[in-house]
C-alpha cells in the first residue's frame, strides 16, 4: 500500500518537475524572439523580464517545498502575464486563445481557490476586453478581435464554461476517490478490530464471569466492613465496565442478525426512556418525548436499542448543568426521524469531521466504539445519521431509518 503511495508520489514531483522545465523554457524563449526591444520598449521588457523570473522563482520553489504560498503566487503571476501578452501583442491571434484558458493552470495543480478566483477574472474581464476594444479606436488594433466580437465573447465564455465543468468533474473525482480510500481504510480498521475482538472476547469473558460471580457472593457478605465493602462494589462497577468494553468489540466483531422485526418507534423510544430514567436522574437530566404520528420500522430491536442507549447515554454524559434530552420523531418523506437534542457542552467543528471514527472518544474512559457501531447499523438499514452541534450550548444527532409500510 504505501509502496504504491510512494510510486505515485515521485511520479506527481517528476510530472512537476516537466511541468516547471516546460514552462520556464517556453517563458525564455518566448521573450528572446519576442519582436519588443529593450531600446524600444524598455518597460514592456522590464516588465515581461519581472514576471518571467517571479514565475519560474515560484515554481521552483513550489516544487521543492510544495506549499500553497508559492502555489498561489505562481497562479497569481502567470494568470497576470497572460493578461499583459494580450494587450502587449495586438496581431497575434493566439492570445486571446491562452488569456481564454488561463484557469487551466490552477486546475492542473488542483488548486480550488485558485481556480474560481481565475475563472471569474476571466468571465469577467474576457466580454469587457472584447468589447471595449470592439466600440473603441482600439479595433484597428486587434482587428482579429473587433472583426467578430460576437463570435469572439460567445466562444471566450464557451470556453470558461467548459473549464468549469472540467474542474467539477475532475474535484469530484478527487474527492470521491479520496472518500473511497477513506472508507477502505476504515473498512480494513474495523475488519481487524472484529477479528481481534473474536479471538479474545471468550477467552476474557469466562475469567470475567468466574470473578464477576465471586465478587457478588463477596457484595452479599453481612460481616463485611464499610471499607471491604468499598473495595468489593468498586470490583463489581470495573467488572461492568469491561464487560462494556467487551461488548462495544464484539459489535464490530459479529454484527447482529436475523431477529428482524416490526417495531411501534415510539414505543420503543419509550421503553429505552425509562430504562435510562434512573441514570438520567443521577445527572440531573430529565426527558421530553415529542411523538409525531405511529412510525413503524423494521430492524433489529437489539440495534435499535444499541443505537439509541449509546447516543442517549453520551447525551446525558455532555452535561455538566441539570437539563433536559429532548427526543423527537416524526416522519420525513419515506424516512422515520428521530432527533435527539441535548444541552451538554458541544463539539468543535473539528471534533465532528472526526465523529464516529474507531477509537476516537472525548469521553475520558470511552472505547472509541460505540458511535461507530451506531453508524454502522444506520447504514446497513440504509439510514443515516447526522450531527450538528455548537461548543457550550449542545449537540443534535438525527437518525433517519426507513419506515415500514405494510403491503396491502
């Protein structure tokens, strides 16, 4: 894998390295056959000779550190000097052909602001320039261009346009294939959690059972001290938390299945409510239950529970302040929508790009891997879930699953 990352990253630098060979010698050349003279124009010289050495300085530079400051000066000069080519060689044609694909260049380095800063410049000033020069003295100057200004606006803008297509297209490919290998290398994470977790699970569960079971016996004890009974319920409350971690894996490991059934959404949601009254309680956090309408889906109960405990749960753990989780459902096209808003103390923008990654907790002793397994069932009933959120204020998650309809 990484070798076949680092074949293609000493092909991009080759491909940059023609790239800057090229430029710079059609640069040199072009200005030592160009017909201006230093006698005669000494400041369109100066000028050119300016331009030329800011741009290949740039691109050497870009191509031996590969930052954006440099990228963004080069765009910047080459797009200028094109510009000054059109106006400085009124007989040459061509001109107003490499003016019109300037944004080429910024979609060549794959350099999005780069390219709609130079593709509006273009837009702009291309119908301006034909147009000035067409109702000016200015067409005797450029009569290639005066000679068809309608013709010559209608295929500057064609030819802007059809760039813009290009660099959707091509971005699109490039965010697509980088959400591809995003996903495959989540997919390769996740296979060697699930096969890790399955060799381990059972061999770490039979000890944890046999202390588990002696540590109640010793819970029930009457002889016990205050101090043995302290250490005996501390025992019990580490046991649970490792059977959580245990289970957390073995969701990744052996996903659920088979047990579909029916379920009354808002029954459910009901149920899992005052399962979790009695922790919510402990936090100082209470419940609204907004219904809208009988919603009905069809899932595994267990993943559904999974889903809503797990972002329940982790509601109730953002706040800090008594407050309420409200839980609302209600149907959205062809989707049941169920939103589940705390007031606890929200995520960065960062934090939510990363939400749901394996391992990647902002709870002090969390796996990791509880958002991920709600994900994953989301999508495997071909729902989704989406999270918005402000720092200090709260977090929504909205979970969409389709809605069953039963077939006359």
């Amino acid at each position: 894998m990484l070798k076949n990352y680092q074949y293609y990253q000493n092909k991009h630098r080759f491909i940059l390295k023609a790239f800057m060979a090229m430029i710079s010698f059609l640069l040199l050349v072009g200005i030592s056959v160009s017909p201006i003279s230093w006698k005669a124009n000494p400041y369109d010289m100066s000028l050119q000779v300016i331009l030329i050495s800011g741009i290949i300085l740039s691109l050497l530079f870009f191509v031996k550190k590969e930052t954006n400051l440099y990228k963004t000066l080069f765009i910047f000069l080459i797009t200028i000097y094109l510009y000054i080519k059109f106006w400085v060689f009124p007989d040459t044609a061509i001109m107003l052909s490499l003016f019109a694909i300037a944004p080429l260049i910024p979609i060549f380095l794959f350099d999005k602001i780069g390219f709609y800063i130079v593709a509006s410049l273009n837009i702009i000033l291309g119908p301006t320039f034909i147009l000035v020069i067409s109702h000016t003295n200015l067409q005797y100057t450029y009569e290639y261009v005066a000679l068809d200004s309608f013709g010559n606006t209608l295929n500057f803008i064609a030819i802007q346009i059809i760039l813009v297509f290009v660099f959707i297209g091509t971005n699109n490919r490039m965010e697509s294939t980088n959400a591809f290998h995003k996903e495959i290398q989540q997919a390769k994470q996740l296979n060697s959690v699930g096969q890790l977790a399955a060799t381990i699970a059972h061999e770490i569960r039979n000890p944890i059972t046999v202390v588990k079971g002696f540590a109640q016996l010793l819970d029930q004890e009457k002889e016990l001290n205050e101090t043995e009974k302290f250490y005996v319920q501390t025992m019990l409350t580490e046991l649970e938390y490792t059977q959580v971690i245990i289970n957390d894996y073995l969701s990744l490991a052996k996903p659920q299945s088979g047990n579909i059934q029916v379920i009354h959404l808002n029954h459910e949601i009901q149920k899992i409510s005052d399962l979790l009254t009695s922790f919510a309680n402990n936090c100082n956090v209470g419940f609204l239950l907004k219904f809208s309408g009988e919603l009905y889906i069809k899932m595994n109960p267990i993943e559904l529970k999974q889903v809503l405990v797990n972002i329940i749960k982790n509601g109730i753990e953002s706040m800090n302040n008594p407050g309420f989780i409200t839980v609302e459902t209600e149907q959205e096209q062809n989707m049941a929508k169920i939103k589940i808003t705390d007031t606890g103390i929200g995520l960065s923008k960062e934090q939510l790009e990363i939400l749901g990654t394996p391992f990647y907790s902002l709870k002090e002793r969390g796996t990791g891997i509880g958002l991920t397994v709600c994900y994953n069932i989301a999508q495997k009933y071909k729902g989704e879930i989406i999270v918005k959120s402000q720092l200090n204020k709260g977090t929504s998650f909205t979970i969409f699953l389709p809605l069953y309809k039963e077939k006359e």
